[in-house]
C-alpha cells in the first residue's frame, strides 16, 4: 500500500545546501488549503532521508522503543511505528527545505490535512488511529529531547502535540463503534460449547493414530497434522495464545511438575506475551496428553540424525521454532468437518466468553481461569461488556419491569414501607460499627432491661460516658447487639416494630461478618 522505506543508515550523504538555505525559507509558506497543495487523499510520501537530522532522530526513538534486549515480535511492532512516523514526516516536510530546523512539524494547517487525508482512506479505523498514537509519542519525542539544530519553540510544540490529542480524542468514539460492529460479526460466527467439545474428542482419536504413523515413516505433512491436532485441542481446552505453544521448549516439558495424587503434569511457559502480568503460562496435562509431547520429543530426536536439535517443542524440517501452527490448526479444524475456521484467537475468544457466561462476568471462577489462560479480563470488558447477549437483555427487561411494579417486593424480598423504616436508622449504622470492637468494659456500663415475652417490651435508656448517647437494649430480642436511638423515639415505637429493628439489623451484621 505504501511506498517500500529508505534505510536509516544513510546519513553520510548530506547535501551541503541543506544546511545553508536561504533565510526566507526557514519558515513554512502559508497554505491556501489545509491537506497542502496536493489532493487531500492519503497516499505514499517519500521521507527526506538526506537529512541527517531526521534521520538520527528516528534512530534514536528506534532505540528508545525497542529497548536493550528487544524480542522479535517487539522488533516488527517498532518498525511498523517507524514506517508511519516516515510518512508522517514525509507529508509534513513536502515543498519546505532546511528541514533540518525541524520547523516544518509546527504547520498545524498541513497537520490537519494529514488528519483529514487519513479519515478519507481505505484503511481499517484502528490503524488509522496508530497512526494519530504514534505520530504523537514522536512528537513527544522531540518536545523532550529536541536536536540542537531544532528552531521549533517549546509553544509550537505544545500546539502541535494539543492538536494530535484532539485528534486521537475524536478518533475514540468511530474506534468503539468500529470494534462493537467486529465482535458482533465474531460472536456471529464464534466456535460453539459442542465444536469445542467435538474438536477434543476427534482429537483424541487422531494423535494415536499419527504418532504410531510418524514412529513407522515420517512425512512432513503428518507432522504438520499432528502438531495441528495438539495444538487445537490444548486451545480449545485453555484458549492459550499462539506464543504458548510457540515458545514452548524441551526443557520446560522435562522439567514439568509431577502430582502423583491426579497422575497430572503441570508444564510452565515462560517466553509469552502476557508474561509480566501473569508469570508463565499453564498447561496441566493428564499422563496421556503428556505422553503426548514425550513422543514428539522423541520422534524430533530421531528425525534429527545428527543435525543440530532445535530447542522448542513444535518445529520444523530445519529443526527450529515451526511459526505455521496457526495454518496446521486451521487444517486439523477442517479435516474435523467442523464449522467455519478456527485459529487461536477465535479458540480463545470462544473460550473467554463461555467461562464468562457460565461462571459470571464477575464471580470468582471466572476470575482463576483467565487467570489460568493469562486473561486480562478488564481489557475485554471494555468494549465486550457493552454488546449484551439475547439473554442477558431479556433479563435486563424483566428487572425494569420488576422495578416499576408498585407494591410488589424488591429483588431483596423487602417490601418497600419496610424499607422506609429501615432508612430512618441507617443513620446510625456507622456509630454501631465503631463500637462493635468495644471492650466488655463498656457493655457493662450500659443499663439492660429484661421484660417477659408475653407483656411489652420496656426499653430502658443509658449514656455511654465516651459519646454521651442513649442506647436502647432489648435484652429478649437481642442480648449481644445495642439498639442506638433516641429514648423518645424508642417509646414512641410498638414492641412489634423495635422487635421487626432489631431483626433487620441483625441480619445486616451476619451477612457483614460473613462478607
């Protein structure tokens, strides 16, 4: 789609005249049109790479995001922030020279052109936006550690990174839409509880039959359908990412955690995606799913024949990690005559939802699988919670009903002149909590009176010399809890409706003790 990026390195070959530009030039030229002279619509900009300045500029933030020890996949995302950032620069620095004073970046005419230009091209509304997110860290960037050739103000800086945040900022509301319209379109078309339990069991039946196939004659294509069948059925059980199974190695299968109570093995991957936020990765296999990788071990070993061995679990005919797991999945799902095409992700998605479904968006099982499947719940639920299911606004329904029917009882089961009463003393609910940790020196303080079941109860009235507050006891009712409220207003009350009191409120203290 865009034009192929010009090396970074080249930045011996800089043109004298560069540096001595005319004077009126150092400025940008006003702009009749704010996308420039040129189209509005986005399309490849060639980056001033003769320019030292930009140059060691990028290589500078290159550094910065990829850090001392980078990983692959950290290396191909800081390319793709790179390949935007040269766009950017490329559509900003078009008919200016001395470009090296950086004052071209300070034309927010031109920037919002740039803006308009993305809403008006084909690409997908999230990648736009890492173009706005990227553009901005650049800016940034410059802002914090500006090269000393740079004459663009600390003012014009700070416009131009104001400018890119409202941009972002009117970006977010199309980006949710967008993401809503894509996870109703895979809830459309998301794995169900049967194909997952379907894939599991062919698989179980397959891998037999492979491994003793492979033991005879090994071909590549059977070892592509077993790591294929593996594969699926491990995700389709714990909704694992690709990177799991990827950068699963030899020795953390040997070095598995043995239980001789389950006759279970606890494998721990620790090179994954997720692995700050939730340490290794999980796998806990029976003795048979764990022979399973034993074989494989073994047949890799075999095959080898003297060739270096490589060190992951899943590889290839070169005997290192084999990346195609994805395209195997796809292939054993297919040779399953199950619906639609499965990979990872949509393994994942499907089990994500259902443990939500079934277990409750906010209960505590859910809770240990993702924990389980390295799951960050919160994540998803920033825009998953907001699509409701059939069933889940059927629900939602009856509760506005149920809210709206007068006279009827509450969810609680309280009807709602008891809940009246209830919260004239809720009041004092916080001075009965700080005085539940109270010695027993203060109990005895407090004056009890004792009446028969039979006659009304009589409520006597003390003061607590720490707070000088009455405090009404019904000793038959309730002999271990204080009644706080004012002498007039006890015997105001009927014995029914301080014996009805003290009941709720000691309801309340067993369910907080409980809690």
């Amino acid at each position: 789609m865009f034009g192929s990026s010009e090396q970074l390195e080249e930045t011996s070959e800089v043109p004298p005249q560069t540096s001595e530009a005319p004077p009126q030039t150092s400025e940008a030229p006003p702009q009749t049109s704010e996308a420039g002279p040129s189209s509005p619509s986005f399309r490849p900009t060639s980056f001033p790479d003769h320019v030292a300045v930009l140059n060691m500029l990028l290589e500078d933030f290159k550094e910065l995001q990829e850090g001392p020890e980078p990983a692959p996949k950290l290396i191909n995302n800081v390319q793709s922030k790179l390949h935007r950032i040269r766009q950017f620069v490329g559509w900003m620095s078009q008919g200016n020279t001395n470009l090296g004073k950086l004052l071209f970046l300070g034309n927010i005419g031109r920037l919002r052109g740039w803006v308009k230009s993305l809403r008006t091209n084909k690409m997908s509304l999230t990648t736009t936006l890492h173009y706005l997110k990227n553009v901005r860290q650049f800016v940034v960037f410059i802002q914090e550690t500006p090269p000393p050739s740079s004459c663009l103000s600390k003012t014009n800086l700070k416009r131009v990174v104001r400018e890119l945040k409202a941009s972002i900022k009117s970006w977010v509301r199309p980006v949710v839409l967008h993401q809503m319209r894509v996870k109703g379109k895979k809830d459309a078309t998301m794995h169900s509880m049967k194909e997952l339990q379907e894939c599991r069991r062919l698989a179980l039946v397959a891998i037999p039959k492979l491994l003793s196939q492979l033991e005879k004659h090994h071909t590549y294509l059977d070892q592509c359908s077993l790591f294929g069948y593996v594969t699926a059925y491990l995700a389709s059980l714990y909704g694992h990412r690709l990177g799991v199974f990827l950068n699963m190695t030899d020795e953390q299968v040997s070095q598995a955690v043995y239980e001789p109570e389950g006759n279970d093995y606890l494998i721990k991957v620790e090179d994954h995606k997720t692995n700050e936020s939730f340490g290794t990765a999980k796998l806990l296999l029976s003795d048979k799913e764990y022979g399973w990788f034993l074989a494989i071990i073994r047949l890799k070993r075999k095959w080898a024949k003297g060739v270096k061995l490589s060190k992951y679990v899943f590889h290839n005919t070169t005997f290192s990690a084999d990346k195609n797991l994805t395209k195997y999945v796809k292939r054993a799902w297919s040779d399953m005559k199950l619906r639609g095409e499965a990979t990872f992700t949509t393994l994942r998605t499907a089990v994500a939802t259902f443990a939500r479904d079934r277990h409750g968006e906010h209960s505590q099982e859910r809770k240990t699988l993702a924990r389980l499947m390295c799951h960050d719940t919160a994540t998803s639920d920033k825009f998953y919670t907001m699509d409701l299911t059939m069933e889940q606004a059927r629900r939602g329904r009856l509760l506005f009903e149920q809210a709206q029917k007068e006279g009827e009882e509450s969810v609680t089961g309280t009807k709602k002149e008891e809940e009246v009463e209830e919260g004239e003393e809720d009041q004092d609910e916080e001075m009965e909590e700080e005085e539940e940790g109270d010695s027993d020196k203060k109990e005895e303080e407090t004056a009890e009176v004792a009446t028969s079941s039979k006659k009304k109860c009589t409520p006597s009235v003390t003061r607590s010399r720490s707070q000088k507050s009455c405090r009404v006891m019904l000793f038959p009712l309730s002999p271990h809890k204080a009644l706080r409220m004012s002498p007039q207003k006890a015997l105001r009350m009927s014995p029914e409706k301080l014996t009805h009191i003290i009941r709720v409120r000691r309801n309340r203290m067993v369910e907080r003790r409980r809690k």
